[in-house]
C-alpha cells in the first residue's frame, strides 16, 4: 500500500523510489539473461525500437524471457502507476538500457513518448529497475523535480536549473512520472550502468511498442489473466490506436 507521503511525493517531485524491491539474487538474474542478450543480438540490439550513442540497450523484453513477463506485474509498481495514470493503463515497452563505462556523454533530457499531459491528465509512466547500484559517477538517473507539473518539454541543450541525481542500491526500482524532465547522465567509470525501463501508458494511448505485434504467440499463450490485459493483447481500441500510431512494425519513437 502507498503510504500518503509516497503519493504526495509522486505527485508532487514526480518519482518515488521502491529500495531492495529486488533480491541479490533476482538482480543476478536479470543481469545473467540480460547479458544473455547482448551477446545474443550483437550489434543490432536494441535496433528493433532505437540505438543510442554510449549505451547499450534491448528493446521489446517481455518477448525476451519469462523473468520479464513476471516483472511487468510487480503489485507495488501497478499500484504506484495506478497512482499516476488512473486505473485505466497498460504495459507500453520494456527495454533495458546499459550506459557504458567513460560514454562521454548524457542521455539529453527528455520526457518519454514527447508526451505533455493532456485534458485527461498524465498518459505516461516508467520505472527504472536500478540493475547495478547507480552512484554519482556512474550515469545515474538525472531528473528535475516538479517538471512534470509545468506542462512544458525541455529545450535541447538547455542548461536546467534544479536537476538532481538519482542514486541507489542495486534492486531499486524508480516510478517515475514520465512527463518529469529526466534522462541518464554521464558514466565516468570503468563499469557498465545497466537498468531495466518498465513503461507504462494510459489505455487511451498508443503502446511505444504494439506488444500484440511483437510478442510470439507461444509467449502470449501463457500468459497470466493480468499479463494479457497489461499487454492490452483483447483490447480493440489498443489495436486500432497501434496500428494507426505506429505503423506496421509496430514500434513507435
Ligand atoms: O537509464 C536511465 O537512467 C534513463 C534512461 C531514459 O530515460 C531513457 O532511455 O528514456
């Protein structure tokens, strides 16, 4: 159960953080799969959705891994977007985003999907699974605190007054309102950065990744009552919002 200062932290600095919501050994794992992949897709991983300069990154997971399948459905995670987006919500993407050692650059500030809230409120929500500890050195997590409320996107290369950096013990996991000015920054060691990106976004919305689409039928079989509607897999008005919004491939910037 959200407490009321975790609510009004929400909603008011717009990420709350869930410390030792995984394991030791439930990091492991991921981590193990995780490299699994990288190994696996080469040069093209993460080319499904989106490269990026200085990090590593795995687009569409839940396809990926029975781990991620389970992970999408974390009660404290659904609870804490529930909080943000309303009870009408779905899964929109699971990536994983490694920033790699002496990357040389952050992550440009940014809110996900370019999305501003709208007449009906937030329509985005993410959570970053902190898969390494995230120190100051590292490329942690950066966010400005409130941006979320002030209905605007930051400007490329601006310098942004306020920004702060989110640190934390491997197996934290942040829920983020996704419309908070926020990006990775700089990894200035030796050591891969890794997290995991559970996004999530209003059912009246289009899904970043049209899971129906790009997640194997074999993989759909088994999926739990909770998993199916998380991936909005029987809901029409998804397929129609998908199929206009992100065209045949079923990934959309
Ligand atoms: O991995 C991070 O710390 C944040 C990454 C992020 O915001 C993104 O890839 O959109």
């Amino acid at each position: 159960m959200l407490t009321s200062s975790a609510r009004q932290q929400l909603n008011e600095l717009g990420f709350l953080a869930f410390p030792a919501l995984l394991s030791p050994a439930q990091v492991s794992k991921f981590n193990q799969r995780i490299e699994e992949l990288f190994a696996l897709e080469g040069d093209g991983a993460g080319s499904e959705f989106k490269t990026e300069p200085g990090a590593r990154r795995i687009a569409n997971a839940v396809d990926k891994g029975e781990i991620f399948e389970q992970v999408i459905e974390t009660p404290e995670v659904l609870e804490a977007m529930e909080a943000v987006l309303g009870p009408d919500f779905k899964l929109s993407s699971l990536n994983i985003r490694s920033a790699n050692p002496r990357n040389g650059c952050a992550q440009p500030l940014h809110v996900d999907s370019g999305a501003l809230p709208d007449a009906l409120g937030y329509s985005v929500c993410n959570s970053v699974w902190m898969l390494d500890d995230f120190t100051e050195r590292n490329g942690a997590l950066r966010v400005v605190p409130g941006s979320h409320r002030s209905g605007r996107l930051p400007e490329p290369g601006a310098k942004v007054e306020g920004e702060i950096l989110v640190t934390g013990k491997a197996g934290t996991v942040v829920v983020m309102n996704a419309h908070l000015w926020h990006g990775g920054s700089e990894n200035f060691t030796d050591a891969q950065r890794r997290a995991m990106h559970v996004y999530y976004t209003r059912g009246d919305k289009p899904q970043q990744q049209y899971q129906k689409r790009l997640v194997r039928s074999e993989v759909q079989a088994r999926l739990s009552p909770l998993g199916r509607k998380l991936l909005a897999l029987d809901d029409l008005r998804n397929d129609e919002l998908s199929v206009t919004g992100s065209g045949a491939s079923g990934f959309m910037k």
